[in-house]
C-alpha cells in the first residue's frame, strides 16, 4: 500500500529524531513535538510547540463519544498527520472520518 507523501516525510523525520521511550515523545527538529498519552478509555496525544501544549487530544477526533485510540500506533498515526497540518500552518488542524480511514483508524 502506497503511503500518502505527509506519512512518508513524517516517517523519514521520526528516523532522524530522538526518542524518549519513558514518555514516549519524539521531537524532529522543529517547534512542534508528540507526546502519547493513555489514559482507563485508551490512548491519546499532546501536541506541543516548544513547551508550550497546543493540543490534548484524549479521543479519537471527529468521531463521537469519549472513546480514545486502542493503542499508541494508532494515536502517533494521527498525531502525526495533526503535526504535519501544524507545521503547514492548516487550521484547524482537524481530521476528517476519510483520513482516519485512510491510516486504518477503527
């Protein structure tokens, strides 16, 4: 399957980046960084610029209900995709049902 050209920049930058598995957050050389968070309804992110946090995303966006993601990979996919919108200054950086589809978001 062919990944759509943001996925492959971001997976291109996350090689180069530093890794911190104690908090499972990953900066690549630029203002924004993730940082995954789990909580008892599942996974979610933060995304900051610098250190300042720009978004606490707990659920799954776009989607109704309070459920977040069933594991990390699948919140650092859309963490990810919501990153690249930042960094292309797309705002709101919002996440449509197509793209959830698209990174196999259930």
């Amino acid at each position: 399957m062919h990944k759509p050209q943001h996925l492959v920049k971001a997976h291109t930058l996350k090689k180069e980046a530093k890794t911190n598995t104690a908090s499972h957050s990953e900066s690549v050389g630029n203002e924004f960084h993730i940082q995954i968070t789990h909580s008892a309804t599942g996974f979610g992110y933060q995304i900051y610029e610098a250190k300042k946090l720009v978004i606490d995303q707990a659920t799954i966006p776009g989607r109704p209900g309070l459920a977040g993601f069933q594991n990390e990979e699948e919140a650092r996919k859309v963490a990810e995709l919501v990153k690249f919108k930042l960094e292309q200054q797309v705002f709101p950086p919002s996440v449509s049902e197509a793209e959830l589809k698209n990174l196999n978001i259930h």
